[in-house]
C-alpha cells in the first residue's frame, strides 16, 4: 500500500500523509498494542502508556530493512551498531507515544468528512471518483483492515496536525533574519595591539604575610585536580585480520572484516565472564591472553604531577580516558568503539581527590602566581588605558607594543589566534572604536578600523536561503522544547535491560 501511495501522491497534503504513515508503522507504533503495566517485556513507559519490545522490534526491523541498503551485510552482523539503531527507534515510538498522549489530552478530532476527502484523494479513478477495488487491493497487500487502515490514518493526523500546530514550519520572519543575516555576512578589519605579560615588569618580591594571604584568598589556583590509575583491555580486529586470512583465505576482506569482529565480541563476552566471576580486569586479560594496558596517576587530561602526556606513550586514547574518569572506582565499562575502530573496556582502579596542597609544599608556586596575577593586573591597566585613549581620539597613537592587523573578520568564521569573547565585542563596535580582552599571554586591545557591510538586495539569494535554515532551526528547537514539555506531563522511563536483552536475542 505505501508503495501505491509513495508513486500517486500529487499534492502537499498527500505527501505530508505518506510521511506520517511511514511513522505510524514504522516508527510510533499502534495504539491498540498498548499495555497500561510497565512489566518485563517493557522496554519504556511514556505516562500511562508502555512501549513493548514487540513494537521496537516490529520498528526496529523496519529501520534495519532500511539501512541495510546503505550499510549492507554489517547492519546484520554488527551489535553495536544494532543497538545504536534500537536506541533511536526508541526514542522515535517515545517521541509518537508523547504526541498521542498530549492530543488525547486536548481531544483533538479528525472529523469523517476530513478521513473521507483524503481517502478519496488517494483512491480514485481516473474520472475522480473513489475506487473501491484499488482501495480494497492496498488494504490486502498490507495485511490491514479497513477499520485498521482508517485508525491509523486519523492517529497519524492528529500527531501530524499538534506537530503542525507547534512548529508552522516556513521561513524566519525578515525582521527576526534580516539584522543576523547582516551581522553574520558583514566582516571587519581590525587592528590587535598585543600586551603580554612578559613585557610588563613588575619584581616586588612579596612578604611571607603577603604570600600567605594570596594563598588563603585564592587557593582555587592551586587545587591538585583529581587523578586515576586506569587498567583497560584494549581489542583491536586489524591485529587480527592476518590469521584469519591464513585460516579462510575463501572469504572476502569484507568477510574477513566481519570475522574479526565476531571474533572481538566473542573475547568480549569471555572478559566480562571473567570479570562477573570476581577476577581482576589485569587476571582476567592475562588469563584470555588479550591486551593489558595500565595508566597510573593522572588527571583527566592525561597528564601525571609532574606535568607529563602519559597518553603520548600509552595505548590509552582520550575516548578511553574520558570513559575512565567517567565510571566509579573498581566498576568497569561496557566494550566501547574507538574512532579508530577499536573496542575497550576500560575500570579505574584507584583514585585521589583534588586537593589543596599545603603552603610551605608549593610556595615557590604561590611566588610565581602573585607575581603573574600583579602582572596582569598593571596589563588589565594599560589595556584599559589605550582603549580609553582609542575612543576619545579615534586613534591608536604611538604605543611600545607589537601590533598587526587583520582584515575580514566575519562570524562566520572567527580567526583562531582571536578569543571568542572577542568577536561579540568588536561587532558591536563602530569604526575607531576599540575594545579590549584577556588571552593566554596578557591582554588584547582590538580597534575596529574599516566595516563592510553586506547588502540584502545584492545577497537576495544567500538572505533567502539564511531565512530557510533559521526558520528550520527555530522550529526544530520550538518542538524539542514542546517534546520536553510533554515529558514533565508525561514522564518516561526506560528499561535498558530490557532493551539490550532485546538486540541481544
């Protein structure tokens, strides 16, 4: 039937209900499966209403069907990839569930009248009148009842009209657009004067009760961040493409590729057998003769006390670092992906909390932060000095620091060596207006000296595209907070377990 549908549809309105359709069956699910318990065939509760795993499943083979045109065999093959694929169908039948719920709540009708035209429209013969043999023909090839067919087009209209109702869809208003279409297509020269600390001078040493009230007023400078001693198991399946081809040199590399993974997940579900039975991740590695790899004592950007990479070294990545500082102590996590298309499992095995060291264990530190804060104190000065000069006279003047200049800054695409806080600023700006910000080194003062203006008639189209875009941005995020509205009403919950038992079977 959808595929008669998808090749008659003329008009906007039937091509807006092929669309929701599609959803009904593939995505929202139907109404009349619901169950008002949440038991342990459920995979999510929305309200009143549970989602069961015969639905995801259902919408789940749909999606799989899908994809498998573009993805191929690995869709079948690949569980991680199947779970990614069954937590976005999931969301999608929430996402349906929440929308029914709300226009159930506001009784929405679909008249007869309404059902009847549309029907009509798409089962009609060539003298316009409705036909009942083509129409009798759509039910049959896909297995629905009229009552059925007629049920689920008027649940999809009424998800499809709220939609409507919250997002309108269309162009951004030209008085909303036309000042950010300017601002954004607009760009600006500027002149950087660069004050770093190096060349503020500044040598009171401070007393003992000056560095001990610096300490006391500002101990968040010299907090010991957290560190971790991370184990981790790291599974590669290129290492083991080789023996597989000496063992089936029959197969394609595709063949060859999906083995290895087979293979990974296999050692994956011995490791974690391991681990359920109360060995160690090192014990359980070494026992399965798989790849052991330990990261002691650094903080959550990998670096030791002493200011050293440890990553630089290691097979740790930041992906396994992050996942590391992300789990409690002596938990393990489940088999990730790499970028690289690796897998890990990844525990922290011990962990120190960030402190403050005592003063008399860092006070060469302290010493160096009084002075570089003193510093940046007299360049915050001289920073605000210029700029006051800049604005009163419209000039830079004759100034000790090193300048350069920079043409065609647009938002669109800020330099890099530029602070972001620093765009907003200049932007703001009219012509021999300065304004100045902190950077790494000291402070910058930027002096807007040239504007090129973008000119709506001369950029028609590029304006008449910008609106495009930021009307559909601004109705996508009208609905994600309408779809975050709905959940207080509405809450959900969702069964992991059962969802994992799921793709699993």
């Amino acid at each position: 039937m959808l595929q008669y549908i998808r090749k008659h549809t003329s008009s906007w309105v039937a091509k807006i209900l092929f669309f929701v359709l599609i959803l009904s069956f593939g995505v929202w699910g139907v109404g009349d499966s619901l169950r008002s318990r949440f038991g342990g065939d459920d995979v999510a509760q929305v309200g009143d209403n549970v989602i069961s795993k015969a639905q995801v499943s259902r919408a789940m083979r749909e999606e799989i069907n899908r994809l498998r045109k573009k993805l191929g065999s690995r869709i079948d093959t690949d569980p991680m990839l199947q779970m990614e694929v069954a937590q976005l169908v999931l969301l999608n039948l929430i996402q349906g569930q929440l929308l029914d719920l709300e226009a159930k709540k506001l009784k929405l009708v679909i008249s007869d009248d309404t059902i009847r035209e549309i029907v009509h429209a798409q089962f009609r013969t060539k003298s316009g009148t409705f036909d009942r043999e083509k129409f009798n023909a759509a039910m049959y090839n896909s297995g629905l009842t009229e009552s059925g067919y007629l049920y689920l087009l008027r649940d999809a209209l009424k998800k499809e009209f709220l939609t409507k109702a919250i997002a309108v869809g269309g162009d951004a208003p030209s008085p909303i657009a036309a000042p950010l279409f300017k601002q954004s297509q607009e760009t600006r020269n500027l002149t950087i004067v660069e004050i770093p600390l190096s060349s503020v001078k500044y040598s009171k040493k401070p007393s003992e009760e000056t560095l001990k009230k610096f300490y006391e007023e500002n101990k968040n400078l010299f907090v010991e961040p957290e560190r971790r001693t991370l184990s981790s198991v790291i599974l590669d399946p290129k290492k083991l493409i080789p023996a597989i081809k000496k063992e089936h040199p029959e197969l394609s590399d595709d063949e060859h590729r999906q083995e290895a993974l087979s293979r990974i997940y296999k050692q994956a579900n011995e490791l974690e057998d391991s681990l359920a039975s109360g060995a160690t991740l090192k014990e359980s590695a070494n026992a399965l003769k798989l790849s052991f790899h330990l990261l002691e004592k650094v903080d959550v950007r990998g670096k030791t006390a002493s200011g050293r990479n440890a990553l630089k070294d290691s097979a740790f990545t930041k992906e396994i670092l992050k996942t590391g500082f992300e789990l409690s102590q002596n938990f393990e996590s489940d088999l990730k992906e790499t970028e690289d298309g690796k897998f890990y499992i990844v525990m922290p095995e011990e962990s120190v909390s960030k402190s403050v060291p005592p003063l008399n264990t860092i006070q060469k530190k302290v010493s160096e932060k009084y002075m570089a804060a003193n510093k940046f104190d007299l360049a915050k000065k001289e920073a605000i000095a210029l700029v006051k000069n800049i604005n009163g006279t419209g000039k830079l003047g004759k100034i000790l620091y090193k300048t350069r200049q920079v043409s065609g800054v647009s938002m669109q695409s800020p330099p890099k060596d530029l602070p972001e806080n620093l765009l907003p600023q200049v932007f703001s700006l009219p012509v021999k207006k300065a304004t100045a910000v902190p950077n790494a080194k000291g402070y910058l003062v930027a002096m807007v000296t040239k504007i090129t203006p973008t000119k709506l008639a001369k950029d028609h189209f590029k304006f008449t595209a910008y609106r495009q875009n930021l009307g559909k941005e601004m109705n996508q995020e009208i609905f994600i907070q309408f779809l975050g509205a709905l959940q207080q009403h509405f809450p959900v919950t969702i069964n992991n377990k059962a969802l994992q038992e799921m793709v699993q079977d």
